[in-house]
C-alpha cells in the first residue's frame, strides 16, 4: 500500500521506566517488583512510531535533551520509518516516565516528565510551519505545552490540512481550541473531564460527543477500551467494536496505536468509519505485547487481523 499523504506529529519522547508488580506500593512503603524494562515512549513518539511502523510517511516534531534518552528517541523512529525535526536543547533533559503496571490485569499507572519536551514554544511551531503546511493529516496532544498546540492546530487549519487532537493527558482545554479539530480523540476520562459528564457506557459516550461537538469539533471518537470506540458527528453515530487480537498483556500505548492507526487510514484516504475500525485493529494488536513503541504492528499485521474479523 502507497504510504499516502504525509503525516505530521507534534508531541514529546519520554524514556519508560516500566514496573511490574502485584500491586503498587503504599505511600512509605517499598515492594518487590517482578520485573524492570526500559523503552521509548512518549504520546506523540508513540502515534509516530504507530504511523510509521503501518508505512506511513512520518514526521515527529520536538525537543530533546542531548543524552543518551535522545540516542534512544533518534534510534527508535529510524527503526519505525520516521523522520524526525528534532529542536536540540541541551540546557534540559529528555523526558522520562515511570509507568506501574497490574500484573494480573495489564492495567497501568504513569508519571511523566517531559523534559525539554515542555520548553516548546509557539516560535518553536512557527519555525516549522513550512513542514505542518505541507502534511495530509497533522496530529497533536497534550503532553507539550497548549499554546504550542494550539498555534500548530492553527497553521495546519489554515492550510488545509485535516487535523487530530488526542486530548490526553486529561486537561481543560481553552475554548476556542474545539473548532480547530477536524477530529478529536479522547477516551472515556478524558472525555469526562471535556464535558463533566459520567461516560460508562456507548450511550454515555454520545451523549458527551454531543457537547463535544457543540463547542465545536468536527468529529469526535471517544475510544472506549474494551468496548472499541465511537465515531460521532452531527449527522452520524457509529459504535466500532474492540477487535480481538490475542489475550491482554499491558494496555500501555493503546490509545497511542489507535491514534496513529487513524491517522495512517486517514493519509491514505480511508473514510472515518473503516479508518477507526483500522485503527482498533492497530490498538487491539498492541494490548497483545509488552512495551509501548515496539508493540506496535505492521500493516501486514494489521490487514491480517481485520481480514479475519
């Protein structure tokens, strides 16, 4: 498959710290963990390397420290495909995080530390404005600072270029943000802290798409977990079923493989609907693995997965 338009990341690299144990520790306690990884990770790095392992043409824009967290960011987008316009800054650090995850259930706690990652600014986008012109899709998140975000969703808007807000981590957002999205992609707590509205259910999940959509997104797709995810317009509301790749392993990152799955379908001209069925294909293979960026799947994989189901 031709890798389609080109896709534009704004976002942060962390390096995950990753723990293992039966349960997280009590405040003063310490406790044995069954197991330590460290790996590339990061939202935005993440949906990049989602991207750009499906074929994507990719671009990762960012700031990193000048350390050996930036080797690893370096080395693990040129293992996905992505290219990378990476602002050096070596008065900081590149970001970290410390990621707890439930033994038995997969489940995960996070901490980040962005790092240099926080220093981008609005002059760092309009640096690169030439770059976010040019793209097909351009997507962004939370995790570097919103005004920064806000002027990238701004310059892609004004060229043209289809645009996708993955709201997380939770926060408020300014207003005048929602109408810049062509697409928007919180999952059920985000959209709780969005909207003030309990999402417990499809239903829920609709009724909070409608205040969404109200102050003024394009589209909205809460993912749901488990129970896939929605695509909800003023005209359209489509419940998408989770796609079943293989027992759970770690939920760490699927929200980031959904993310650049849509955007990868989006690039190459797949309509909503199937572009999100896509993109449950890509999360409902990632929860199968270890790992954050490398769980990732091919195409192949992917094509595979929903051929079956």
């Amino acid at each position: 498959m031709a890798p389609g338009k080109p896709i534009v990341i704004l976002g942060v690299f962390v390096a995950d710290t990753a723990y293992r144990a039966r349960r997280q520790p009590r405040m003063g306690e310490t406790i044995l963990g069954n197991s330590f990884k460290l790996g590339p990770g990061g939202k935005g790095s993440n949906q990049a390397v989602a991207a750009g392992k499906l074929g994507a043409d990719t671009t990762f824009l960012t700031r990193l420290g000048v350390d050996a967290f930036a080797d690893m960011a370096k080395r693990t987008w040129k293992d996905a495909g992505v290219k990378s316009a990476v602002i050096d800054t070596p008065g900081s650090y590149t970001g970290a995080a410390y990621i707890f995850v439930e033994e038995e259930t997969g489940n995960n706690a996070i901490i980040v530390s962005p790092g240099a990652a926080m220093l981008i600014s609005p002059a760092d986008i309009e640096a690169n404005a030439g770059l976010i012109r040019g793209a097909g899709v351009f997507v962004t998140q939370l995790e570097q600072p919103i005004d920064a975000a806000l002027r990238a969703l701004e310059i892609a808007r004004g060229a043209g270029v289809v645009t996708i807000l993955n709201p997380a981590p939770a926060a408020k957002l300014p207003d005048g943000i929602y109408s810049l999205c062509d697409y928007l992609t919180p999952n059920e707590t985000e959209t709780e802290e969005l909207t003030g509205l309990k999402v417990a259910s499809v239903d829920d999940a609709r009724v909070a798409g409608d205040r969404l959509l109200e102050k003024g997104a394009g589209t909205v797709i809460v993912t749901l977990g488990d129970k896939g995810a929605l695509l909800h317009t003023r005209g359209r509301s489509e419940h998408v079923p989770a796609i079943t790749a293989g027992p759970v392993v770690e939920t760490t990152g699927a929200g980031d493989a959904f993310n650049g799955g849509f955007a990868a379908a989006l690039s190459r001209g797949v309509e909503p609907l199937q572009a999100v069925r896509f993109a449950c294909a890509v999360a409902g293979i990632s929860v199968t693995r270890q790992g954050t960026a490398p769980s990732m799947p091919t195409l192949q994989e992917v094509e595979a997965i929903l051929s079956r189901n």
